[in-house]
C-alpha cells in the first residue's frame, strides 16, 4: 500500500477543495472515515469522469474548517466490499 502525503493552508469558514484520482469502473472510491470534529465534510462527488473504460476519475471532497488549528486527513482508495485500503492520501490541513 502506498502513502501519499499533502500540506494545505486553508481559510476559517471558507469551503476547500481535495481532489482525489479514482477508478469507479473498477470499484475504486475515496474515502474519508474519520475527518476532525472541526472540519465539516460539505460533499463528495465524481467531478470528471473518463470516457475509457476502466479509466481515472476525479473525486472532489469539499470541506470547511470551523476552527483554527491544525489537523490531518487520511484518506483511503477501496473498494466498498474490501476491508483493506490499496492507498492511503494524507493531508496536512492548516486552518488560518
């Protein structure tokens, strides 16, 4: 399993964007099990979509810091029916 990791700088009460690479065709989602009680995840979605079969996708979370502070994001590449992650992106997230 690899790890990526991210550092982001984010504004208190604005929305920020993550975007993710993943594979749906093939059953490959992000997701997000845990986030910080003082990040609120806003939405998730599918926001391009590869005319391949089988091809990349992008996955957009969008979330708003409601405190200063700073905080992490572990997100994880699986498949819904799968215990185990194939990746794992973390974010250094810094609420300003």
């Amino acid at each position: 399993m690899s790890v990526e990791k991210d550092v982001q700088v984010v504004q208190i009460g604005r929305q920020f964007a993550i975007d993710l690479e993943a594979i749906p065709g093939a059953g490959y989602m992000w997701e997000l099990p845990q986030p910080p009680k003082e990040l609120e995840l806003v939405s998730q979605q599918v926001v391009s979509i590869s005319k391949e079969i089988g091809g990349n996708s992008t996955q957009r979370f969008l979330l708003v810091a409601h405190q200063p502070g700073d905080y992490s994001l572990a997100f994880q590449l699986k498949r819904k029916w799968e215990k185990d992650p194939v990746k794992i992106s973390e974010f250094s997230i810094q609420a300003r």
